[in-house]
C-alpha cells in the first residue's frame, strides 16, 4: 500500500542562501535575513535578480570569498592581510589602485599554488594513463 505524500519543498537558512547567492548576510533586505528561503526561491532570486540583489552584487558589501575572489587571493591571505570584514566594491577598487605589498605578496602566493596544483595534476593524469595503459596490455 502507497501513501500518498505530498512534496515539501526543501529550504534553507538565510546564511546559506546568502552564500550561495554570493552575498553578505548582513546587508541584505531584513525579510530575506529572517526568513527560511526555498529551492524554488532561491532558483528564481538566481534566475531573475530582484534590484537589492543586483545592487548587493554590484556594490557589496562583499562577503569574504567575493572579496578574496575579486582581489585575486585566497582567503586565508585575506586575513593575512588584516581583511577580516566585507568590503564594498569600491573599498576593493581602491586596495587594488594602492596596491600594497601584502596584496603583491598574497597574489604572487596564489601564483604558486595554482602552478603546484597544476603539477599535482598532471602528475596524476600521467600515473592515471600509465596504469591504464598497463593494465591493456594484460599485466
């Protein structure tokens, strides 16, 4: 015997909409800070933005991994650069335009990880078509 089951929509918490619309928490609209949000609202917030979102996007504040994202650098080298609250769009512009020592640093690091990260990589894409290639020809 079936029951019949009406479908629930799944929701989440404020916080993790927020993330997942790539916003800061606090500077959204006090409803959406509040409320419970829904797949289908956050499908249709993602699909059609409302102007606070826009604006938000636009203009932030940034949470941090929009900041770091936008700078160019790690999280973590964000707070290594004393980075610890959400930034404007301008606030950025203007750490860009300076461009301080700890920013070139925290860049020029982010450089080296994504060589090593390429080197991992390719390493294991070799030993991945080495065993393979082995493994075809019965051994």
């Amino acid at each position: 015997m079936t029951s019949l089951k009406q479908k629930t929509s799944q929701t989440m918490k404020p916080a993790t909409a927020a993330k997942k619309l790539g916003i800061y928490l606090a500077a959204a609209p006090t409803d959406f800070q509040e409320g419970v949000v829904s797949r289908e609202e956050l499908n249709a917030l993602q699909a059609e933005p409302p102007q606070w979102l826009q604006e938000l996007r636009k203009n932030g504040p940034h949470p941090r991994p929009v900041v770091a994202a936008k700078l160019g650098i790690s999280i973590s080298g964000l707070a290594r650069g004393g980075v610890t609250e959400a930034l404007t769009t301008a606030e950025i512009d203007a750490i860009k335009a300076e461009n301080p020592l700890w920013l070139q640093h925290e860049r020029a690091n982010q450089v080296d990880v994504r060589k090593e990260e390429a080197r991992i990589k390719a390493k294991h894409e070799k030993e991945a078509a080495e065993k393979a290639a082995k493994e075809s020809r019965g051994h």
